[in-house]
C-alpha cells in the first residue's frame, strides 16, 4: 500500500526482536510512521501469536493488527551464521526494539554494547514485565501481571462497595499501554539522536507503564494516605446501557434536566448550583437514571447530546467496528492479505496535517522476507541464501 504523504519516520529501519502485543505494538506504530520495521522472528515458529489460525495459515487477528506493514525474517540465531547475519544489519539499523527477559540480548551477544560497538548511534528499546532492574527485573511478565501488581484491577473490583471478585478486563491493557509509551520513547530518543548524535538504551516495563497511566487513584492514596476510586457511571436503559454524570458542573446537569423535559430541576434547591449538585449527587444520578430506563439507549443518547451532555451508549463489539466514526476517522483500512485476501485492519489513531500515519500494508508471513532482507541490506546472493535454507538457518512459511 503506498500513500500520498510521507511519514514522520520515512527513511528509518527498526529492528524488532518481539512477540505478541506490547513489543510489536511498538514496532507496528513505528511501520504507521513510514519506518521500514524488519520483525526478526523466533526460529523455527515465529511469534507465538501467530496461533489462532484462520483458513488454515497462521493468520490470527492479534497477529494481523499488530504486525502490520512490517516485514518478517525467520533465522536460527543459534547458528554462528545466522546470528552474524542479524549482527551485519546493525551498522545500517537506527532502533532495536526487543522484549525479552533481562539478560537474553545479551546472552545473544546483542546486548547494548554489543549493538553500540556495531553501531555507535544506536537506539535500544528493551521491554519487560518488570523492567532492567528491581527486585522483580528477572520474573517474567504479562499484561495480566501487571493489571493484578500495579493496583489496575485492585481500582476496578477490590475498592468497590461491596467489593468484587477480580476478573479479567477483555483487554490487554498493559500491553497497549506499554506499546505506545515505548512508541513515545523511542520517538523522543531518535529526537535525540538527530540533535545530539547519541543513541540510547530505553528501558520500558509493562508495570512501570501501566503504573502510571491511572488518573488519580494511586496519586491520591500517596498525597492523603486515603484510597479513593471514582467509578464512572454506567445506567440502564430499555435495550442496553449508558454511560452519562450528572455533571461535572452545573451547565451539564441544566442540559440533562432539559433533555428529560424537566428543566426546573436545575433550580431544585437541592440542584441549584454546583455545590448543591455535589452535596446531592447521589438524589440527581438516581433522577436521571430512571428517566434512562424508560428509553432506548440510542435514543437516550440522541437526546442527551441534543442538550450537549456528554454521553456514550456502551456497544457490544458488532457494533462498535460499524459506527460512522469509526469509519469517518479512516479506524479501519483494508489491505491486501497474502493469504486472506481483502482484509479489514485496525488503522493508526495518528492524525496530522502534513505527514502520514496509516497501515502500509498486511502482517508479513513468517520469514516472507528473509531473500529481500538478506539481499537488500547484506548484498546476499541466490546462491548463498538457497544454502542457508538448505542447511535450515532460514525458514519461511510456504504460501
């Protein structure tokens, strides 16, 4: 797929040594960005989220999202040849993104010193469950980890009144979350390095990022000592559900009052100003909650916006890949899928003016670039690429 405007990172090559989400969510925004991002997958079975097959080929829709436009070589590390071929492509790469344990780049003699004594500028983003360091630097990490040990699902279900039952939330939040302050960091190093000629190791955690993307929770017990933990408001309606406040400040109750037809509650005493409202919050939350129960949840929503409330109807997931804004926004684009066809794949969330951020094409099969990568970069040629298959250092999955 090719596009009108060049990307903010045109012209980059990144390394992504990563499986499953927060890694190569990282190298995925960096491919939006018009980065050439070479995925080097693990030998012989490539990302481990390449399982969930469809239509019999490795092509599962964690796979698809987050390795798209990217291209993949499969090499036998544990081969001096094959690790000397990944070594060659460092003098020509800007970012080496990996996620593994603390400790195995290194192992591998890929550690950042190995990388800056092949390449002086180099910018290394390591991610982790817990980060380089710490007591918990060499306990493996998934997203669900850090949901439990950063307090995340402790806020969503232990502080409730009554308290819940922790569950999982349906979303790798900590992985996505981790994806993009990597995407941050990695952006702010290669900053960096083209005012200052330095490279970079970024050590980014799972824990770490996800630990400070609450709003307020975790400040706030450190400020007062107190736990407190604002849940949103979810209310009922005739077919769904509906989440809208009764405020946050008075403009917003007066809007909701008019759009129950009841526009003499905003001067209630018990409502009349923003004081008024906070001290009754509760009496409020409850008028509007049973007027919600009598409507739709796609009316109530119309007619909540109509008085500019803020308000959102909770969609199942059928219904939130179909509404207009998903496709006004361009949140989804179709590529050319080498083993599916015509493919719909999540879009870039980035939006400019004078650059492009969008999917530049579909997640590579595994080691589909292993003869244009070897070639191009290494000045490889057929003969000494069809012995490294033959002596099984390369593989690629046969389409």
């Amino acid at each position: 797929m090719t596009t009108a405007r060049k990307g903010a990172f045109d012209g980059i090559r990144v390394l992504e040594f990563a499986a499953l989400v927060a890694g190569p969510s990282c190298g995925k925004y960096m491919a939006d960005h018009g980065a050439d991002v070479i995925k080097v997958e693990r030998f012989p079975m490539g990302d481990v989220s390449r399982s969930g097959f469809l239509r019999g080929a490795a092509r599962s829709p964690m796979f698809l999202q987050h390795n798209a436009g990217k291209r993949s070589i499969c090499i036998d590390m544990k081969s001096p040849e094959g690790l000397e071929s990944v070594r060659a492509l460092i003098p020509g790469t800007d970012v080496v993104i990996e996620a593994f344990t603390p400790g195995v780049m290194a192992r591998l003699g890929l550690g950042y010193g190995d990388l800056q004594a092949l390449n002086p500028s180099i910018i290394l983003c390591s991610i982790s469950g817990f980060g380089q360091t710490g007591p918990n630097a060499d306990r493996p990490g998934y997203a669900h980890i850090s949901h439990a040990m950063a307090g995340w699902l402790g806020m969503q279900f232990l502080h409730r009144d009554p308290p819940e039952a922790p569950r999982g939330p349906g979303i790798a939040i900590g992985d996505t979350t981790t994806g993009l302050t990597a995407f941050g960091a990695v952006s702010a190093a290669l900053y960096r390095k083209a005012t200052t000629g330095e490279g970079d190791h970024i050590d980014i955690a799972l824990f770490d990022s996800l630990f400070g993307s609450n709003d307020s929770s975790l400040q706030h017990y450190l400020t007062t000592g107190d736990i407190d933990v604002w849940y949103h408001p979810v209310h009922a309606t005739k077919d769904g559900y509906l989440t809208a406040n009764v405020g946050p400040d008075h403009r917003s109750w007066a809007g909701a009052c008019a759009a129950m037809g009841k526009p003499e509650l905003a001067n209630d005493p018990r409502f009349a100003d923003a004081t008024a409202l906070d001290e009754n919050k509760d009496a409020a939350t409850e008028i509007l909650r049973d007027w919600l129960a009598t409507l739709s949840a796609e009316e109530a929503e119309m007619r909540l916006t109509e008085h500019h409330v803020a308000c959102g109807e909770v969609k199942t997931i059928d219904k939130a890949v179909r509404q207009p804004q998903v496709e006004a926004r361009g949140l989804v684009r179709k590529v050319d899928d080498p083993i599916l066809g015509e493919t719909e794949i999540i879009n870039s969330a980035f939006c400019y003016a004078n650059s492009e951020s969008s999917v530049r094409g579909p997640a590579p099969t595994l080691g589909q670039h292993n003869h244009e990568v070897l070639r191009e970069i290494l000045d490889y040629d057929d003969a000494r690429l069809a012995d490294m298959e033959d002596r099984n250092i390369l593989r690629s999955e046969q389409i």
